[in-house]
C-alpha cells in the first residue's frame, strides 16, 4: 500500500508537506488514477501494518492548527462543532464518532489559546470517552491545567495527540475497529470542513491544493470504513456519506513529482526537508460541490440523536 504522510499545519490538513513513501527516486512523477486504494473488497483483509498506515496518514486533532495561524486567519467560534452536547448522547456509534469531532476542535482551539474553551471541549470528551470505556487514556486534569497555562502549549498538543493515538491502537488491539475507525472519520470531516469553510472566507491557494488532496486520504478512510459498513443503518448511512463526498473528487486529477530531500539548518540544527511537489488539478465548480457536500455531512454529524 502507499503510503502518503500530509502534514497539514491547521485547520485542515493542511499545510505544507506532502510526501510519498514509494522507492521511486529522482524527480519521477506519477499520476493517480480514479481508484487510488487497493479494491473494496481487499479492505477487510487489511493488515495491522496497513490500518496503522492509514491511521497515521488521516489529519490529527493537533496537525490540522497551524495553518490558520501562518495565513494570520483569525479564530471563528461560529466553526467549532457547538451543537454537540456530550450528555445527550447515548450510542457507541455517536459517541466514537463525536470523540474525533470534538478532537479536531480541541486542537483549533488550543493553536488559539482559547484555554476556557478548550476546557469545555474537554469536559465533553471525558464524557464520550468514558462512554466507550476508553477514558483511562485521557489525563484530563493535566491537560486542564496545560490548557490554563500557555506557556505549555507544546506539552499540551502532544499530550492530547497521544491520547488519541492511544485510543486508536486499544480499540483495534480490543477488537473494536469499527469505533477506532468512526473516531478517526470524525476528525477527518470536520478538519476538512473547517479547511473548506476557512477557504470560503479566505482564498489561498495552499489550501485550496491540500483540500484537492484529500482525494488520497479520502480513499482510505473509506477502505478505513469498509469492513463496517453494513453493521446498523448508522454505519450503511455514514457509509453512503462518505461515497457521495468521494464521488465529487472523483474527476480531480493529482501529480506528484518526487523530488531529492535537502538537509538544511534551522535553529542550529540540521534539518531533513523534502522537495516533493504536487500539482492538483481542480475547478471551481469541483470545489463548491466539495466544500458544499462536506459541511452537508458534517453538519448532519453534529447534530444529537
């Protein structure tokens, strides 16, 4: 399997790398076709060392914060998921799902310091996570406290971005995929519709490629989702979601040209940077149908059951 690490400064996965583990060297260049994945009915047969792959490649609650900050796009309560209320939801399925939605959230919010916000997201997520019996992984007075003290900024994205990729390994490790994969879908929808609607307000043409982008990650969430799908009417519908969205990516058209990584120094210390480039060959029209699709599934996502 490919695999492809997009490291998305925030509010989308964003930003600024993106590369391509293959053993292609030199300046190739290559094409993805429409299917950019292995076959749908491969994905049950997926390996750990694949899952792991694809886990690590989908935007965290941490990566997706930078990027806002680096466009100087000011924060914007109104894109934070506001409607969930942690104490009115009562499926493993809502929780799980909430749990990532609420984790991308908590990560815009503590790149803007908003530390009584944050602390309020925090709460719901103890209570989603208790909910799934995964809440031994969070330490949330720790994180409180780094939440309420600024100069532990870096502290705090590390500690919340473990916590999840703790959660993600024992639910699989426990044989319960199907909630590691809802809580991972959740953090990818609504990092990509708070890129998409920081696109809408603020044009930029970096973001803009990363969204096209997320035609790759896209794939494999789904393949992510495959094994699940006909497991209840919620996994068939959110299923059926995440087709739709992938359909309006479905003509975009991504190369990459693979280039030679260059050691360079930063801050007296020598640096690995890469030189891949991509070209994403999107129209406007294939934008708005993305940008409109994404906050239709995201909004339907928030709302309590």
């Amino acid at each position: 399997m490919k695999s492809f690490s997009i490291i998305f400064n925030f509010l989308l996965f964003l930003l600024v790398l993106c590369g391509c583990g293959s053993g292609a060297g030199g300046n190739a260049k290559f094409v993805f076709p429409d299917e950019d994945s292995i076959p749908m009915n491969q994905a049950e047969q997926l390996s750990e060392e694949a899952l792991d792959d694809i886990a690590r490649n989908i935007s965290s609650p941490i990566e997706i914060s930078n990027i806002l900050q680096r466009m100087n796009v000011p924060f914007n309560n109104s894109y934070l998921a506001s409607s969930i209320d942690a104490s009115r939801i009562s499926t493993s399925f809502d929780r799980a799902l909430k749990l990532g939605i609420l984790g991308a959230d908590l990560g815009y919010l503590n790149m803007y310091e908003k530390t009584g916000q944050s602390i309020d997201i925090l709460s719901s997520i103890k209570k989603l996570a208790d909910g799934i019996n995964v809440g031994q992984f969070f330490d949330f007075e720790t994180l409180k406290r780094l939440s309420l003290n600024k100069s532990n900024l870096d502290s705090l994205l590390f500690l919340s971005l473990e916590s999840y990729n703790q959660i993600d390994r024992f639910l699989r490790e426990k044989g319960r995929g199907q909630l590691s994969a809802l809580m991972i879908t959740g953090v990818w929808i609504e990092g990509q519709y708070l890129a998409t609607q920081v696109l809408k307000q603020y044009p930029d043409t970096i973001l803009r490629n990363r969204i096209g982008e997320q035609k790759v990650i896209l794939n494999d969430l789904i393949l992510l989702l495959a094994p699940y799908c006909n497991l209840s009417d919620e996994y068939i519908k959110l299923c059926r979601d995440m087709q739709e969205l992938r359909e309006k990516y479905r003509d975009i058209r991504i190369t990459y040209t693979i280039g030679e990584p260059q050691t360079v120094e930063k801050d007296g210390a020598l640096v690995v940077v890469q030189t891949d480039e991509s070209k994403v060959e999107m129209t406007d029209d294939q934008l708005e149908a993305i940008i409109n699709t994404t906050e239709k599934i995201r909004n339907k996502l928030t709302l309590n059951n």
